[in-house]
C-alpha cells in the first residue's frame, strides 16, 4: 500500500502554530484517464448496494427489534446510565440506516426519540407514552411497510411524533439555552 | 478526467452495527478496493490502525468502549509511533451543525452525515485523495487545517499570531494537473 516517506515532512513554525506539509502519500493512487473512460464506481457501487436491497427488510427489523429489546429493560430496570446508551445507540443507528434500507419515517422517528434522550433533562420525567410511542410507530413503520398508503402514513406519524417531542423539549428546555440551540438548530441532512 | 485506483488503497471501517460495515464494505469493493479492514469498536480499531497502517480511515461516531471521536483524537497524536496524518472520515447519524465543529476539532478531515450514498462516500474519498491540507499543530490542536477557504473580507481577531497568516497550501492535483493542461 502507499508509504509515507519519512523525512521529508515541513514544519514552518509561527508565534502559537506550526504548519506541517507532506508530500501527498496518496498521490499515486491518482490516475489521469481520458475522457472517453467509461468507468463509473459510482454506478457501480450504486448497483452494488441495490443488490443488497433484498437483505434490507430484515435489517431493519433487527434494528427495530433490538430497540424494542433496550426499552423493554428501560422498563423494567429505569435509565441507568448503560440502559440510556443502549436505547440511545439503537435509536441513532435506525435514524443513520434506515433511509438507506428504504424505511426513511422510522429515521425520522428514531431522530426524533434520539432529541428526547439527548435533550431530556431528566429521562425519568419524560412521560413514558412519548418514548413507548415512538418505539411502537418505528416498529409499525417497519412492519407494515407492504401495505398500501403506508408511506404517507408513516410520514404523517413520524412528523406529529415530532411535533409533539419538539414541544416537550422545549417546554423542558425552557431555562437552558444551550440545549434550547441545538433543539431549534435546522439538520444538516436535507430533509425528505 | 481524474479517477481513484482504489485497489492500491487500504481502508479501515469502523462502525458497531454489522449492517452499516457491510454496506461500507460492499461501496468499497465496488468502487475497486481489495483491503478493507474492520473494527466494531474505537479499541480495536486503533489496534488495527497501528497494524495495518491503513490509508484511509472511515470511523462511526457513536460507538461503545470508545467512540469515534476519541478514536480520531488517539490517531491524532502527534507524537505517537503511528502514523498521525491518515484522513479520517467520519461517517455518522449526527447531524447537527455542532457536531461537524466538534469531529473537525477532533482532527477529522471529513464528515459525511448518513444517510450514506455511493456518490457521498466517494466525493469525500476523492477530497481526501486529491486535495490534502496542511497540518497545523498548536498547544490544543493537532490536525488537517480547519480553514478550507481564506476569506479576504475577515476583519476580526486572528486565532494564529506570531507573523502573517500565512497557509502553506500543499497543491491540489487537480489544480496543478488542470493548471498543466
């Protein structure tokens, strides 16, 4: 594979900093090609993942299940600080993959139970119907997927679920500003 | 016209969800790598950075033992025997504004919010390849230069003292190359 060269770093030092420049190690992996070059990766890769799309369902269902697994020991044992990172972390991969696995409203939904674990200042106050729901609507998403106007109806869910977590964390959040920025901050990610 | 030879290229993933790694993996090998080596955890995956000496490093955020961004942090020591000058691309579900500082402040070199797409990944692949930055090491700071772009018409404080700003830019391939043509 490409090897730096050592030796051949510059340092140029300033008052507080120093800049430091290497030859690109990765230089050779660069290639000019001409323009008549029909060779598209990015097409590639793109069919490439449409040939695992027939795997994604039950993925999704893995995911959906291992959340429901982590707020079924929230329930029976409270947020310890394990039981919160465990659900936490379930919630955001299903928000990162699922628009990938074609379920993109159970993202929207796990963002939304992820703003209630971040942004709750304390989880035992946080009524336990808004996370019980959030969980059911991800798993009906992911379920019902097959049936007919699922899609808008999973949209509709996912965004009054939003709506009503958005106004609880703001309620809540009412006396802490830094939490109050983030909440309102608008999403990098472009939205559906 | 410019293209990867992934096949010379050795990528490190890291991610806790088996899903996630298989799908990075299969972009890869589509788009031409042949070593892509994989970690579920920041542990094990700074062990395998010091092993394998990959090219690229492609990390998740969220993850247990140590995250993402303690992860980053580790490789960017600039002392350590490693090498510290790997591009790491961070590729998560957090997608606050707040969070691309953070990770670029962590010494990430790009940052790639999921919903993942080939076009995404190899777009950040080709920065990296392409379009290197200086290092810059201050008392709290080691990594890629966190300014992409000079502004002219900044009238504030400088951050850096000691001397005209002055960014020593390695060249662009790209540039240079088109600047050729």
């Amino acid at each position: 594979m490409t090897k730096q060269k050592p030796g051949t770093i510059q340092v140029k030092s300033f008052g507080d900093h120093h800049v430091i420049t290497q030859p690109n190690p990765l230089r050779k992996v660069l290639l000019r090609v001409p323009e008549s070059d029909l060779d598209d990766p990015v097409g590639r890769a793109e069919k490439a993942l449409a040939g695992l799309s027939g795997e994604f369902k039950t993925w999704m269902a893995i995911e959906a299940d291992r959340l429901s697994a982590a707020h079924a020991v929230v329930l029976r044992d409270g947020f310890t600080i394990e039981n919160r990172e465990e659900l936490f972390r379930a919630a955001h991969d299903i928000k990162g993959d699922a628009a990938t696995f074609g379920f993109p409203s159970a993202g929207a939904a796990a963002e939304s139970l992820c703003r209630i674990i971040e942004h709750a200042p304390d989880l035992d106050q946080v009524p336990p119907e808004l996370i019980t729901h959030h969980i059911n609507a991800i798993q009906a998403i992911v379920r019902e997927r097959t049936k007919l106007d699922t899609a808008v109806m999973a949209s509709k869910l996912s965004k009054q679920l939003r709506g009503v977590a958005d106004e609880f964390l703001l309620k809540v959040n009412r006396d802490r500003p830094e939490h109050l920025e983030a909440i309102l901050a608008p999403s990098i990610v472009p939205a559906e | 016209m410019y293209r990867i030879d992934f096949n010379k290229l050795r990528f490190l993933i890291c991610d806790d969800n088996p899903h996630m790694r298989r799908i990075l993996r299969t972009l890869l090998h589509s788009f031409g790598a042949r070593e892509a080596y994989e970690a579920e955890d920041g542990a094990t995956a700074l062990e395998m950075y010091s092993h394998y000496v990959p090219d690229i490093v492609i990390t998740d955020w969220s993850m247990p033992i140590f995250d993402g961004l303690e992860l980053a942090q580790m490789i960017r020591q600039p002392e350590s025997k490693g090498n510290p000058y790997a591009p790491i691309i961070m590729l998560t579900g957090h997608s606050e504004k707040r969070r691309v500082t953070v990770a670029r402040d962590a010494g990430v070199t790009e940052f790639l919010a999921k919903p993942i797409s080939a076009k995404g990944l190899y777009q950040r692949i080709l920065n990296v390849v392409a379009n290197p930055r200086p290092f810059i090491k201050t008392k709290t700071y080691f990594g890629p230069d966190r300014r992409r772009n000079i502004n002219n018409a900044y009238i504030g404080p400088e951050r850096r003292v000691g001397g005209e700003v002055e960014v020593m830019q390695q060249p662009s391939l790209l540039d240079k190359a088109r600047s050729a043509v």
